[in-house]
C-alpha cells in the first residue's frame, strides 16, 4: 500500500470557475437579447449572472476545498474561511450515494457532531469514493 503523504488537498477543477463566469457573460447576453424593452428580464439576467459570478469567485479566491494531515481536516468553512477539525471531533466520514433520474449522485459527509461538511466530486476535483478512502487511510495511520 503506498504510504499516505503527510498532507494531501483537493480542489475545484480549475475549468469550473471558468464554465461559471462564461455562464454569467451568456446570461446578460441573453438577457439584453431577449429584453424587449422590459427591464425585468434584464434585472432578473443580470442578477442570475451576479450570483454565478460570485459562486466563480469563490472558487477562484478558495479552491481547496479540503485538506488532510496528521492533525485532522482543514475544510471550507462560510464564503472562503477555513475550519480545521481534528481526528478526535470527527465521528464518521462516509460517501452518500442516491438515484436520481436514472443518475447516482455521490456526495463525501465527514460528521464532526455538531457540524457535517458535504463535498461533491465537483468541489474536490476526484470521486467522493477515493477521497473517503484516502482520508480513512490518514486517520488510521
């Protein structure tokens, strides 16, 4: 078995921030296209696009999203701060898998008691699965 480095990260796939900020630039070109003169339309564009960027920033200004050494799990915590949780305070760190239209969803859960962080392939750039399975591996060690 390969030796568990003493501190591992996983990220946000540096093309999400981008899809996202390309997806607030097409939604106030729709929203001016599609206007017709009710400003409503527009607001409610530019507004959608304002939140998408926002969600691009903070991929952009926090990309890890989680990170495991000897002491514990540091994880994102609020817009961009960040938590560390030590061996001891987390109870269980286990891979939710749920059918949905005909797709299975799989989402990391480290229960820490009072707190529970939730993390999709999509904030750690690899599969719920072989994230638990590192960080299992880290707090036996």
């Amino acid at each position: 078995m390969d030796e568990i480095s003493p501190v591992r990260q996983w990220r946000v796939p540096a093309s999400l921030p981008a899809a996202k900020l390309a997806g607030a630039v097409l939604l106030v070109a729709l929203g001016l296209l599609f206007a017709d003169g009710d400003p409503v339309r527009l607001v409610v564009a530019v507004l959608a696009a304002v939140a998408l960027a926002a969600w691009a920033v903070r991929d952009l200004i926090a990309p890890v999203r989680l990170a495991v050494d000897p002491a514990g799990l540091t994880v994102i915590h609020g817009f961009v701060g960040r938590r560390l949780l030590p061996w001891p305070a987390i109870e269980a760190i286990t891979v939710d898998r749920r059918p949905r239209l005909g797709l299975t969803s799989e989402v990391l859960e480290i229960d820490a008691g009072e707190s529970l962080h939730l993390f999709s392939r999509y904030d750690l750039g690899s599969t719920p699965e072989e994230v638990a399975a590192t960080l299992s591996a880290a707090r036996r060690s």
